[in-house]
C-alpha cells in the first residue's frame, strides 16, 4: 500500500489502517487476501435508543450514500444495552431515509446481494461503530466466471495457502487435482501482476464521494505492470473431463492460456517431470467429507497421495489440504500445519518441501 496509508494494525477479525479514498480503491483493487474493505463513517457511545437516535441524525448520510442506492442495514451487538439488532437496524433505516428523502430505498436484506449498499452498525459496550462496506460484493469474486467444481476454494483462501506455500509466480506450479482451477487461476493472477479485482466492480463507485478519473488513472497504472507470461508455467489437471472443459473454457475465456496449461489427468499417473525439469510448487485440495466414503478410504486415498508426492516431487514445495490432522501421518515430518477454515470446516494446511 501507498505512504498514505497509515495506523496500520491488528484487530479482532481483521486489519485497519487509515488514509485517503484513493488508498481504499487500491485496497479493493490489490488486496488478494481480505473478503471486504469497510470504511467506518461514525463513531459514538449510546446506551439507549434516544442517544442512537440523536448521534444518528449529526451524521452526513448524504455525502457517503446517493439516494437512488438500494441500502441494507445490518446490526451486530456484543456486550451492549442496545443487544435489540432489529430495532437499531430500524432506526438506522428510518433516519437514513429521512435524512436521504423519499427516494432512498432501505431493505432489510439477508445474505450477499449484489447491487445494494450494505450499512454495517456494531454495538460493543455501547460503543456504535457505523461502517460502509466499500467492496460490495466479497473480494473473493475476482469476476473470473469458473465453475464450482467439486470442491471449490474461495479465491483469497487460495492466495493465501500460495503465498504460505512460497510461490512468487517466478516458479512452475502444479494444480494436479484442480477441480474449478482455483488454484491455478490465483496463481496466473499473481504470476502476470494482475490485481484480483481487475474484471469486477465495487460498492464505491456508487458513491457521491467516487471520483471515476481517479479510479481511471489508478487502473492505467496498474495496466502498466501487468506483464503476461511467455510460456505457461501453471499446470491444471483433473480426472474429471467436465471440470477441465470448464476450467479450459475460461482461460480461453479470459486470455490467460498464455498461464495455465488444463489437461485432463488422474494424479497418480501425472509426471512432474513432463511440465518442468526444475522443482517448484504443488497445490492440492482433494476431495473430503462424503464424497470419500468410509474412514477407511479417506486414509487409503491420503496414504497413496503421500506416497505419491515422495516418490515423484522430490525437492518440490507442497501445499495440500487435509480434512483431518489425523491423515498428516503419511506426509513427510518437516511439513508444516496450519488450521485454516473451508465451508464451515476445520482443515489442516500442510506447507513445505519434499525431501
């Protein structure tokens, strides 16, 4: 990030920091890793709906929001009086619409919806932080259009095990079990110095406050350092045809075959070899849960992946998610263990190099 960017730290949940609007469109458009960028507007203490109220109404809805924009307000509390989320979301719709006129459109909408500005309360020991969602849709919509697959990774989760597992974009990569190629995909981001939301919009650019030639300017910048690869050095396989049809069809889709090479290929019958005469990364995510059966065959199927990986990527870097600590016994003892989160699971990341 930019020397604007200041008051960098850790907090429950994520990371803040402080600067100027252009620094947030940087941040929806590099940041590989975070699943949205808020910027809070409002800051105050209430412990009764009378002091929301009053705080609510000093706030200048009218320079973050444009009337015409569908608004869903969502309320959180933690140790707070004001513990009714409903009824601060209630007044927070009301006094934003009073405030924006007619006009406005206030939802109480569940989930991701696409199009809508989403308006964050949190109430922690009766501190209210008022916060707008900048990204709009999660950021790990890169606007890349790939099936689901069998088992699929959100995009920034994959980023992160990438860098976890070392990858510069400099080195061959592997993706032998791919499934919708997220994998794959990531690293052809990262190795052609594509920011990930080049192809996607955000809730900003429905702001008042949103300058397009800024915006412009930014992407004619980032345009400049996007360098795509001469020969593909990303090597997608599956054993399943319609996933490695789909996954082909966006990299023609989205000029990225210049990256990633899809065949249609079981894992053990793969040969390092034939991509790359030097070691570099392998990436699995293989099938978990039901569609593995029995206790018994989970284990089987990770003892031969193991076994696998000793055999065939000698002195290669290895990134392989495991659905059960449990299954680490059979993989090489220098590897390291990451807990990570997938679907609502608790899987173990094991990252390291194959000797």
């Amino acid at each position: 990030m930019p020397g604007s960017v200041s008051h960098v730290e850790i907090i429950p949940g994520g990371v803040a920091f402080r600067g100027r609007l252009i620094d947030m469109y940087r941040a929806n458009l590099d940041l590989r890793i975070p699943t949205r960028i808020l910027m809070r507007i409002a800051r105050f203490k209430a412990s009764n709906f009378r002091q929301l109220e009053g705080h609510l109404k000093k706030v200048p809805w009218e320079l973050h929001i444009s009337a015409e924009t569908d608004i869903n307000v969502r309320a959180t509390a933690i140790h707070s009086r004001l513990y009714h989320t409903a009824a601060v979301a209630e007044r927070v719709r009301r006094l934003v619409h009073d405030r924006l006129g007619t006009a406005a459109q206030i939802h109480a909408v569940e989930g991701e919806t696409r199009g809508v500005q989403n308006l964050l309360v949190r109430a922690l020991d009766d501190n209210i932080v008022i916060s707008l969602d900048s990204s709009g849709e999660p950021l790990y919509k890169r606007g890349l259009k790939a099936q689901g697959g069998r088992a699929p990774l959100r995009e920034n989760l994959a980023a992160a095990i990438l860098l976890w597992a070392g990858y510069t974009g400099r080195e061959p990569l592997i993706d032998p079990m791919c499934g919708s190629g997220t994998f794959a995909l990531e690293a052809a981001l990262m190795s052609s110095r594509t920011p990930p939301g080049w192809r996607r919009e955000f809730a900003f650019m429905s702001w008042p406050a949103f300058k397009s030639k800024q915006w412009q300017h930014l992407k004619k910048e980032r345009a400049s350092e996007i360098a795509p690869l001469a020969q593909p050095a990303i090597f997608a396989s599956d054993n399943d045809p319609g996933v490695c049809t789909s996954l082909s069809s966006v990299v023609q889709q989205y000029d990225l075959s210049q990256a990633i090479s899809v065949a249609g290929r079981d894992f053990f019958d793969f040969d390092p070899g034939q991509c790359s005469r030097l070691p570099g990364i392998v990436t699995l995510n293989p099938p978990y849960g039901i569609r593995l059966g029995s206790n018994r065959e989970a284990r089987n199927l990770y003892t031969a992946i193991a076994a696998k990986l000793k055999k065939d990527y000698q002195q290669w870097r290895v990134a392989v998610l495991l659905p059960d600590r449990r299954l680490a016994t059979g993989f090489p003892s220098g590897l390291k263990q990451r807990k990570v989160t997938h679907g609502g699971l608790t899987l173990t990341l094991l990252t390291g190099q194959i000797n």
